[in-house]
C-alpha cells in the first residue's frame, strides 16, 4: 500500500526551496539568486552543496548560470517545463560531491598497488588512453561538444584501468561501482562544465602523464601523490 520513505539529497532540498521560491513568485524571471557565499550561510551548508543545487535547477531549465554574472531566474522558469524523467534522474543519483571525496579515499591506494604490480603491456594500454584523451582534448579547444561527452568516458576507463591494473579484486569491484556512479545525469553535468573552461584540460593532462610516468618507473608513493593531487584539483574546479 505504501512506498517506502527515502531521504532526500541535501542538495536537492536546497534546490527545492528555490524552486518553491519560483513558482510561488517570490523569485521572478530574471531575477539574480543571491551569490554562493551568502545562500551557503542562509542554509548552513557549503559553497560546494550550494553548487550542486544550482546545477541541478539549471539542468531543470529553472535557472541559468552567467559565470561571473552570477545566476539568474530563467525567463521561461515553469512549473510545466520540468522534465519529470531528469528530475527522478537528480533524485536518485549519487551525490557529485559524495562521489569524488569517495575517490580521493580509494584512488590514491589503488594507484600505489598499481605502481607495484603493473605489467608492461598494461602501461602500453594506459599510454593509448592517455593518446586518446588527449586527441579528445584538441577536439574540445575547437569547441567540439561531443567530444567533451567522449573525454568523460575515455577518462573514466582509463581510471577503470588502473583498479584493474592493481591486480586486487576487491578493490577493482569496489571501484567499478564508483566508476558506473559517474554515468550518473549530475556527475556529467558538473563535469562537462568543468571540462570546457580553457585550462582544466591541460592540467588534467599534465597530472595523467605524472600519474603514468610513476606507474611505469614502479614508484608507488608518487603514484599515490599524483592520483591524489589530481582528484584534489578535480574536487576545486567542479565544487
């Protein structure tokens, strides 16, 4: 008879409010949002949720994200226009940020396992990755919107990689699981956008090619550093 009760996201409840916000009309079309910084005091949360929360509402149309402008009420801001599918989708994916303070835990031991077990012929297939990910990148900087879609998917497997490449079972499926959670609608959201400002992508590069190099030279300690470092920045730029 009844459905069972599920905890909502706290991004998601912040969204909420705004968007009850909207359609009440307290908040109108065209109307900037208060900055982060003050939305982030006036819940009691981090910059970082408020981010989240803000992302979701613009996937939803309800609002649009100026850069520096700040964000505005979307002029076409409805209450029919919500894509119902994309909303269910919001609700019942992972945290973003949940996601990437998982990896920075898992990643970093993978990669030393890696470093110490890691076959030549592996390293060969990382370094055909990393050629990949970097032909993607040109597409990118030429303002190529599938391939954004398509450096997502390379970088994720070559993440996969490397927690198979560690040799450990366990930690290979636990990181899969995280691996599929970055399928996920808010994942790819926060991602692209972060993928198409001019300078991530060559940072990302960079990192990927001291990350390689200390798996190939078999130095686990700096392949821990590197993978974490990486996920560090990866963690600044998106929250």
């Amino acid at each position: 008879m009844f459905t069972q009760l599920q905890p909502q996201k706290y991004y998601m409840q912040i969204a909420r409010q705004i968007k009850n916000s909207i359609f009440s009309g307290e908040l109108k079309p065209g109307d900037q949002l208060p900055p982060e910084r003050m939305l982030a005091e006036e819940f009691n949360s981090s910059r970082a949720c408020i981010r989240e929360a803000f992302s979701a509402l613009e996937m939803l149309g309800l609002i649009e994200c100026r850069g520096r402008q700040g964000n505005y009420v979307s002029r076409k801001a409805s209450e029919e226009m919500i894509d119902q599918n994309l909303l269910r989708s919001l609700l019942t994916g992972h945290d973003p940020l949940d996601i990437v303070e998982a990896r920075l835990e898992i990643e970093p031991a993978i990669a030393a396992l890696a470093a110490h077990r890691c076959t030549s012929k592996e390293i060969v297939l990382l370094k055909k990755s990393l050629d990949k990910l970097e032909a993607c990148a040109d597409l990118i900087d030429s303002g190529d919107q599938g391939a954004v879609e398509a450096y997502m998917e390379e970088e994720r497997q070559f993440h996969v990689n490397i927690s198979r490449f560690c040799h450990n079972s366990v930690l290979h499926s636990v990181y899969s699981s995280v691996a599929y959670m970055m399928r996920e609608t808010h994942w790819k959201a926060l991602m692209a956008e972060t993928l198409t400002r001019p300078e991530c992508v060559g940072l990302y590069l960079k990192a990927y090619t001291v990350l390689l190099r200390a798996l190939e030279e078999h130095e686990p300690e700096q392949a821990r550093e590197a993978m974490r470092d990486h996920l560090a920045r990866i963690k600044e730029d998106m929250f």
